[in-house]
C-alpha cells in the first residue's frame, strides 16, 4: 500500500476520506479534526455515566459526593504545605531566633544545607520569616566577605563591620572549615547560594 501523497511504501496506512495516507501525512491532514472527535467523545462518555449514576441519586448523596471529592483535594493540599513547613522548620531551628543563636554552634556546611532547602521551598515562607532570613543571611554574606576578600578592600571593610549581628557572628563555628582548609570554596558556594535566595 502506497501513500497518496509522498508515494511511497508506509507502515501503518489509514484510510482516510476514501484515500490512503501514511501516519505523517494523517497527523499533518487530519489532526485537528480527531483531537475534536475526541474531545466530543470524552464529554459523551462523561454525561452518559453522570445520567446513568450520579444524576438518579439523591440530592443529599450528591451534595455529599461533591463535597468529598473537594474536600479530599483541598486537605492533600494543606497536608503538603504543612508537611513543607515542617521541612522548614526542621531545618532552621539552629537559626530560627537569637536565643537558639547563642545557644548553639553552627557550621558553613550547615548554614549551606538550611539556605538549600529554604531556596528549595522559598514560595512557602512567609512574609515576616522571609524578611528574618534575609537579615541573618545578609549578615552571613558580610562576614563572609569580612573573612575572605575584604583585606584588598579597606573602605567596605567599615561598612561591613558596622552592619554585622554579633550574635549571628558569635554563633558561627568556622574551626571545620579552617581545619580542613576549604573556607574560600565553601564560602564561594554559600555567598552564591545567598545571591540566589536573595533574588
């Protein structure tokens, strides 16, 4: 069997409108009009089911079958953004307030494993924790900087030093990462990582 148009010998070969036409010729003719058959089918088979079913049983049973099926999506969504403020919470409870601060150390590595997950899940925070981790990490940006490049720069160094939380510098524990000699990398890694949640 040969297609009408390029003349060649296809597999597989429809017939269409009392022609033959190989499958790239049907899908280029023909397309459009089987995605509307479709369509018209799909709500055909929709209405018969909901007039064979749903529309002879009683209101009551209706209205609880609507509300059961809304309900059900609407709790799965708030499941999974409770669960996601969990996550949240779980993940930067060292630095949630300046009394866990003071209280515990925390490590570069740390602060880069709590800066992925909130960039992970930045649309579920709000607003006022939003506003508190831009803060600390600002901060963590200008330490950073203070401790890695500022000695060429003299001028920023003032300015950097008058903006620094104590706190959220006394809570840093770099003796790991200067232990293991990869500060400038890690710090590299996390000043980017702040750069993006910033945005």
């Amino acid at each position: 069997m040969f297609c009408i148009i390029c003349k060649k010998y296809k597999y597989p070969i429809f017939l269409l409108c009392k022609e033959l036409y190989c499958i790239n010729h049907s899908k280029l003719l023909f397309n459009e009009q089987v995605s509307t058959i479709q369509k018209i089918y799909r709500g055909y088979k929709v209405r018969r089911i909901l007039n064979k079913i749903f529309f002879k049983l009683p209101r009551d049973l209706q209205l609880y079958i609507l509300c059961f099926n809304s309900t059900k999506t609407i709790k799965t969504k708030e499941n999974e953004n409770l669960q996601i403020k969990n996550n949240i919470k779980e993940a930067t409870i060292k630095i949630s307030d300046f009394h866990n601060l003071s209280v515990s150390k925390i490590t570069l590595t740390e602060i880069n494993d709590i800066l992925t997950t909130l960039i992970k899940y930045k649309t579920y925070i709000d607003t006022s924790w939003f506003n508190y981790y831009k803060y600390y990490f600002n901060n963590i940006y200008s330490i950073l900087l203070l401790l890695s490049e500022v000695q060429d720069l003299p001028h920023t160094f003032a300015h950097l030093v008058s903006i620094i939380n104590n706190d959220i510098y006394e809570s840093l524990d770099l003796t790991f990462n200067l232990l293991n000699n990869d500060f400038k990398a890690t710090s590299k890694i996390l000043l980017a990582n702040i750069t993006l949640f910033l945005k």
